[in-house]
C-alpha cells in the first residue's frame, strides 16, 4: 500500500492492561462500519448475502493467514454492518521467554497452559496460559526496533482496515470504519466454543443482533 496511506486508517481498542496482543493466544475481534451502515451486504433466510464490498472484507480476511505467518484465521463471519473472527496468534516464542505455543487440540489442557478445540486449523502443541503477566522492557538489544514487537492483533486489523477502506472507497467513497474496534482475549475451551457458536449462527440471529440498527454519529458508544 502507498506510503501514505500507511497508520490513516489506525484504529483504537479497548485493551486488558498488563497484556501484550503480540502474546501467543486466540483473540475475537469485533470490527463495525462506519455508524453501523450496512456496506458488506444483507441477511436473506438466516444467511448473508455480500455485496461487492462485502466480498472484499471477506476475500482480506482470508488473507490474514497468509499475510502473517505467526496468525491463524479461524472461525469468522462477515455481516451487514460489521465482522468477527477469532484470531489465533501462534509463535515459536513470543517474548516472555517461554518455549511454548498456542495449542488447539483435543481437551484441555492443565498446568502451564491451556488447549482447546479449533475449527479451522489445528496445531498440535500446549498453549501458554492467558493470565496476564507484566510486561517487562520489550526488544532485548534491539530494543523498540525488534520487529517481533509488532507482531501482534493491532497490525494485523491497522492492515486489514486500511486495505479494505481502500479497495472499497474505489465502490464508495463514503466508505468506513468505526474508530474504535474490539479485541478479547479468549481463555479458555468452554469460551471458545461459546464464541465459535455465536459466530456461526450470528446470520439466523441476525433480528436479535444488537448491531442491527445504525447508530448516532456523534455517539461514543459504538460498540
């Protein structure tokens, strides 16, 4: 993407303090339009139906996986006015000096870590647990410079938004994203079947959906 367009489409999320969304672990990320405008397309008997930019927040959804070597796109959907996955971040090591990954096999896991079951894809190895720990001085030597910083939930969606915004505005030049997207560390099996289930039938709920209303501009509640 040009270098001008690069951070102009950063958006803000509510974060758990003392947690480092580069750690190893399985995040939902919710992410709504602009004042929830119905851009991605629409429900038609429990299912959705994309629109020409519907299809472009899908198609760089699925490109997430191939983007980011250390992520796994999982369950997701794409709705009329917004979208959520689950996200797994998955590396050798990811900075605490742990040598262990994100596990999603069968069971749950006990002791250091937790694994659960995954849709999509399964990597076999014990995860590292979700309580939070401090962040201590990040980088080593090369200290703020060591691109393993950056790997993490926000430049994945900074990515993400920005590129579809782009392909998008060349249908609608109005188009847009809310200014504030969340993420939620998910932490444990029961909590991610829970949330897998609410993302595969999101479209039959789509009447009870608490997104399905457009809301004030010049609210700051948005999510």
């Amino acid at each position: 993407m040009a270098e001008k367009y690069q951070n102009k489409y950063r958006i803000k999320s509510a974060r758990l303090q003392n947690w480092d969304y580069g750690w190893n672990g399985a995040y939902f990320i919710t992410i709504c339009t602009q004042n929830r405008e119905y851009y991605f397309g629409d429900i038609e008997n429990g299912k959705m139906q994309l629109s020409e930019i519907g299809d472009r927040a899908q198609k760089y959804l699925l490109e997430i996986s191939q983007r980011f070597e250390y992520a796994k796109l999982d369950e997701f959907v794409v709705m009329p006015n917004h979208i959520h996955a689950i996200v797994i971040i998955d590396k050798i090591d990811d900075g605490r000096g742990v040598g262990f990954g994100v596990g999603f096999g069968v069971g749950f896991g006990v002791g250091f870590g937790v694994g659960f079951g995954v849709g999509r894809d399964a990597i076999n190895r014990v995860s590292t647990t979700l309580t939070p720990e401090p962040i201590k001085k990040p980088g080593g030597i090369t200290g703020n410079k060591n691109p393993m910083l950056h790997q993490n939930i926000s430049r994945i969606f900074n990515w993400y938004t920005g590129r579809v915004t782009f392909e998008s505005r060349k249908i609608d030049k109005n188009y847009g994203w809310q200014s504030r997207f969340h993420d939620h560390i998910i932490r444990d099996n029961a909590e991610y079947n829970r949330i897998k289930n609410y993302i595969i039938n999101n479209p039959l709920n789509w009447d009870d959906d608490k997104f399905n209303n457009p809301i004030n501009p010049n609210s700051d509640n948005q999510l």
